[in-house]
C-alpha cells in the first residue's frame, strides 16, 4: 500500500516526478486520488433541451459532410449533427484527425457543452465517447495528460486489491449498510451505476469520518480530571440578578449546561456557539463569577489587543462591583507592568485575568487556576488553548465563537469539544436593514452616509484587498480610502487599517474609530471580529460578491449594537446569494445556506486537511452520517477495550500518526 509509484503501468521518470509534486507518493495515496466529478453519459438529452455553459451527454448521427478550415492559426472542424427532431452544428479545433471519425450517417455519443456565438446553439468541442457510463473526472495533474492519470489509478486499484492492511469492523460495516473499502474504491472511481457510486461515496466518507473523530477523541483526554467546582445555584440566580438585563432563555439554558460540566470531576471542554449579539460574553462573565465564588482564577484569552482591552473594560464594569479583581496582559504593556502583571496573576491579586496570547507565554504562573475562556475560537489552534490549559491543574475550558456552523459540521469541525448553542437575541435588539447597491447608486449611498455621519453616527467600508491586483478584479482599501478622503467625502473624518499594518499602528486607528475620533473606518475583514462600536450604524462591504455568506454576515454583525437603526449596504449586483443574506438575520441559516452553495471545503479552508476535507466533500452536508459517524465515535471511545473499537481506534492512530496535536484548526 505503501509503496513507491515506480512501477505502476503508464508512469515514467516524468510522470513520477508530476504525480510527487501533486502530493502523491504511494499506491495508496493515488487509489485515494478521488474523482472531483463525473461526465454522466448515461442519460442523454434530446438536442432541443442543450442550455448554453452546460455540459450534457447527445446521442446523434452525422448529417452531412465534414469541413475544415483555418482561422487565425486554428484548424476548425465542423459538422452537423442530428438527433432525428434537431439539427446543430458541431466544432472541434486543432483537431485534425477527427474528420476520419465523422463519416455521415455515423452514430455517435457526444458531451461537451453548448455555446450560442451568433444566436444560433452549436456543440464546442465536445469529447467522442464509446459507452453510455459514468466517467471520473479527476483534479488536473500538470505533466500527467488525464487518460494516463486515470490509466495510472486503474493500475492502483488493482495493486490495492485485498492488499489493505485493516478495513472498518464488519460488526460495524454490517450495522450501518457499508460496502468493504476495495469495492467501494472502485465504485468511486469507476461506477457501474449512480447507485453504487452513492453507496460507494457514503462509505469512503463514513471510514474518513469516523476515523477523524476517534483521533480527535483520542487527543481530547476525554476522561482526564479537572477541577471540579462547588457552588450552589443561588450563586447562578445572584449573577443574573445583578446583570441590568434579563438573561433570554437561551443563556439561562447554555449556563446550566456549563454549571454541570464545573461541578463534574471531568474538566469542561464546552464550545460555546452562537450568533453576534445573543450574549455569550455574559455566559462567559457567569462562569467566571462561578469559578471566582470557589475560590479559583480564571482566564480569558482574545485573539486580538482591542478585543482584549473591550472585554476587560466589560468585565471591570461588570465583575469588579461583584468584588472580582480584574486584571489585563498584552503584548504592547511596558517590562515594568508586564513584570507587575505576572506577580499579580501568581499571587492571586488577579480573580480573572484577560489578555491576548500573552497569556499563554512561559513566563505567566498562575495562583490557582480553575477556568480558561478562549473567544473567537476559530482564530486559535488546538495546541494555543490547550496551552493555556496546562497553565493550571486541568483547569475546565470553555471556548466561544460568534461565526455560525450548521450544527452537523460542527460536530466534526470543534469535534473535541462538547457543544451549546445560544439560538435567540435579547428583546429589542434590531435587525440590521441589508441592502444590495449596484455601481449605479453609489452616489446616492455616499449622500446617506454624509447624512448619517452629521446626526452623529459612525460608518465601516470594508475591502476585500489591501492594494490593487491584477489577478483579483475588486476595489482594494487603500484606494477607497483615498477615493473617500480626497475626493467623496473629504469633509469626513476618515481612518484606514489592513492587516499589513504594524500592529500598534492598527489598534492606535481602531481606537481612534472607537472613541469616536473617526467617522469612517475603511477596512479589511481585520474588523470581523471583535470591534464594538454601538455608534457605528452602517456597514459598506465593496465587491461584496467576492465573500461567503457567513463572511458577509460576520461583518454584518459589526453594526446594529445600539439601540438605533442600523445599515448594511452590499455593492454588488443582485444575485441569488446576496438576496438570501438580505432576506434573513438568522447566521445557521445562513451558515446552512453557504455550505450547500460553496461546499465544506470552502468553508473550512485550510484549516481542516486530509480525512475531514475528503469525508465531508465526499458527502457534502449529509446530517445523518456526520451524526452517525460523531455518535459511534464516542461510543467507541467510551469503550475502548472492545474489539471493534480497539480496531477503529487502531486504524486512526495509523491514519493520523504524527498529526493528531495538529490535525484541526492549527
């Protein structure tokens, strides 16, 4: 299986080399080389039903002679064909030995797709084919032309036959309807039928889940003690009670979840999920109070300064009236407070200390430890909050994030994480009015921004470049912001950050936006998380085609945190995604609504790798078997002295060996 390429029927010293630099070592790694697409042949259309840029199977006859000729040093070849009710014409180029395989009268099975050039529908080079089947079509090799590629697999698969070293447990494949891998290899790249490609595809994506979510277990330490907290529930009534707010249902719920995990001997490992503005920071809050009441510290780490100092500034105003002693270490602090600070946090003058990743640098102790909230967890690795973690004695750690997944995915994506989704705003809050503005009205949208600006409020422009590109064709931010300052609205106090600033230079212009020194900030997405303004009102996103739903939707969530009526204002012309973002404020239906448009791997980056990107691409956002394969991971966990367990358990140590630290999120 593993194996050396060298060898295989087809590939050469050339071939070898193509095959190496597209990471594809071994027998094994090609066999696992899955088609990205199939040419259905076996279904074709009548010539009448062709759609202009859509690719479809014909099955016609040649009606009449072939020609050829030159037009700017291409040699076309066209003839007409006939379905026996239409007739189209049929172009080829640079290919010249076609006219011997178009004799009139032949019968033959195109695909390929249709164009409309001058009104008229034609077929554009479309491929000969020879049986009415399913064809893989596989990620472009540079150097390995597709039919040795797909040779070179055919080769593969034979070399794998009965030669992998374990499959799935039959008591499982038995259980759950799954084919053995051989067969369901060869059904996903050469399918006798739509059925058993689905069967096939269901399969590989089963093993690759399950196999995932074992290995991400097996790094959770699921069964590890941590600190275990005692406290009454008055304690959890006195804290809502001091809030000037009433807490919604949702809060009260996803707190009395968090309050059995602190009084369980196991530590807490709990992802807190949940759309900007349902108050997880008052979650957060909450737990800390809990954690303070039994005598513990707690921790709170922000991926950014300004999100750190925002929720120290929170937290001071809300825990240091309980009698929590509230401290703050950053990155920019002078040696002399950083040197403060660290003896502040390891003689316990600190109940709760916030910061960024300096938390976690060698030189902070801790008194005593008992709870770790990260925010914004999809901006830190595994191994930064686990790092944070070994700062105590198993402290319990509860991570939050405002950036919506269907909760399915969320399964796999924060899989070493138990999971509590906050799914309803306060009272009051108001819906952010989203509007689609084509280039023709942008005059129209700068009156209504100088208009809001003098009642006093405050506006983003967000860019999805920082300077011009030739390969990206958008509006890049440091041109915006000339644009705006010079020339639309050089009355108004403007601001600029991007991510290539130097970091102080960046939080010294968001600071500036925050206190109310700048009207406008014109920006990059390193405003998507983090910055609240209650006074900025509306958000301009620029090429907003360019970004995914949920991205548009987090920046979104930027504006709308006061109590006036705020704006989002998409530049872009309509399409379907935009007017869905426009028509709901819901982010899981948003999220949802990405995933089915852009697919997981869009949405995961590249953050996820290997098994997770192949198993949920292979199944998309089948519900049933990410739950299945999440259910039946922990079971085999739990279990481990099972034998098919201990085979699972087994074959994801091997799958994922050297990787496990680092497998999601780093």
């Amino acid at each position: 299986m593993d194996r050396s390429l060298e060898g295989i029927r087809g590939i050469g010293p050339a071939r070898l080399r193509a095959l190496n630099e597209a990471g594809l070592y071994t027998v094994r790694d090609l066999a696992r080389f899955l088609p990205k697409d199939y040419r259905d042949l076996t279904a074709p259309v009548p010539l009448c039903e062709l759609r202009p840029g859509e690719a479809a199977a014909v099955r016609v006859r040649v009606a009449g002679e072939v020609r050829q000729h030159w037009a700017k040093k291409l040699l076309i070849t066209k003839v007409f064909v006939t379905d026996g009710e239409d007739v189209v014409p049929v172009v080829w180029y640079n290919q010249p030995w076609l006219k011997d395989q178009l004799a009139p009268g032949r019968e033959l099975l195109l695909y390929g797709k249709a164009d409309r050039p001058r009104g008229a529908l034609q077929l554009v080079s479309p491929t000969i084919e020879h049986e009415a089947s399913l064809v893989p079509v596989y990620r472009q090799v540079p150097g390995v032309p597709a039919k040795a590629l797909r040779a070179a697999i055919e080769a593969a698969l034979e070399a794998c036959d009965a030669n992998w070293p374990k499959d799935l447990p039959e008591s499982i494949r038995r259980r759950y309807g799954l084919s053995e891998r051989n067969f369901a290899l060869r059904s996903a790249h050469f399918p006798a039928s739509r059925e058993a490609l689905a069967a096939a595809r269901r399969r590989l994506a089963f093993e690759d889940l399950l196999l995932y979510q074992v290995a991400l277990g097996l790094t959770r330490e699921s069964g590890r003690e941590g600190v275990q907290l005692d406290f009454d529930d008055a304690e959890i009534e006195s804290f809502w009670s001091s809030l000037p707010f009433a807490p919604t249902g949702a809060q009260r719920r996803v707190l009395g979840e968090i309050a059995q995990d602190l009084r369980s001997p196991r530590a807490m490992a709990r992802l807190v999920q949940g759309d900007v503005g349902c108050g997880k920071t008052a979650i957060a809050f909450a737990a800390i109070r809990l954690a303070w009441a039994c005598g513990y510290q707690a921790a709170m780490m922000a991926p950014t300064e300004v999100l750190a100092r925002q929720h120290y500034d929170g937290a001071r105003e809300l825990l240091e009236p309980m009698g929590l002693r509230v401290g703050l270490l950053t990155g920019s602090l002078t040696a002399k407070q950083h040197r403060l600070a660290h003896e502040a946090i390891a003689a316990g003058e600190w109940d709760v200390v916030i910061g960024t990743h300096a938390l976690i640098t060698e030189g902070v102790e801790y008194h005593r430890l008992g709870l770790v909230v990260t925010d914004e967890q999809h901006r830190f690795g595994v191994r930064q909050r686990a790092k944070l973690g070994e700062k105590g004695d198993a402290p319990n750690v509860l991570v939050m994030s405002a950036t919506p997944i269907p909760r399915t995915l969320a399964l796999i994506l924060y899989g070493d994480l138990d999971i509590s989704i906050v799914d309803e705003l306060p009272p009051g809050r108001r819906p952010v009015a989203t509007r689609i503005v084509p280039e023709a009205k942008r005059e129209g949208l700068y009156g209504f921004l100088r208009q809001e600006v003098r009642r006093g409020r405050q506006a983003y422009v967000v860019c999805p470049l920082v300077e011009e590109s030739e390969a990206v064709d958008a509006r890049p931010a440091e041109e915006v912001y000339d644009d705006l300052r010079t020339r639309r609205l050089p009355d108004l106090r403007i601001e600029l950050v991007h991510g290539r600033m130097r970091p102080a230079e960046k939080d010294a212009a968001l600071e500036r936006f925050r206190s109310g020194e700048a009207d406008i900030l014109v920006s990059t997405t390193v405003i998507e998380v983090g910055v609240n303004v209650p006074n900025a009102t509306i958000m301009v996103i620029e090429n907003a085609e360019r970004f995914g739903l949920a991205q548009l939707h987090q920046l979104r969530g930027r504006v709308g945190r006061g109590s006036e009526e705020s704006w989002c204002f998409l530049m872009a012309e309509p399409n379907e995604r935009l007017r869905f973002l426009a028509s709901t404020a819901d982010g899981f239906k948003i999220a949802q609504k990405d995933l089915e448009l852009r697919g997981p791997g869009e949405l995961f980056g590249t953050r996820q790798s290997g098994a997770i990107a192949e198993g949920v691409s292979l199944m998309g956002s089948d519900a049933e078997l990410i739950r299945d394969t999440h259910d039946l991971a922990r079971e085999l966990l739990s279990h481990p002295e099972r034998p098919d367990a201990a085979q699972v358990i087994a074959l994801a140590r091997e799958r994922f060996a050297g990787r496990m630290d680092a497998m999601a999120l780093n």
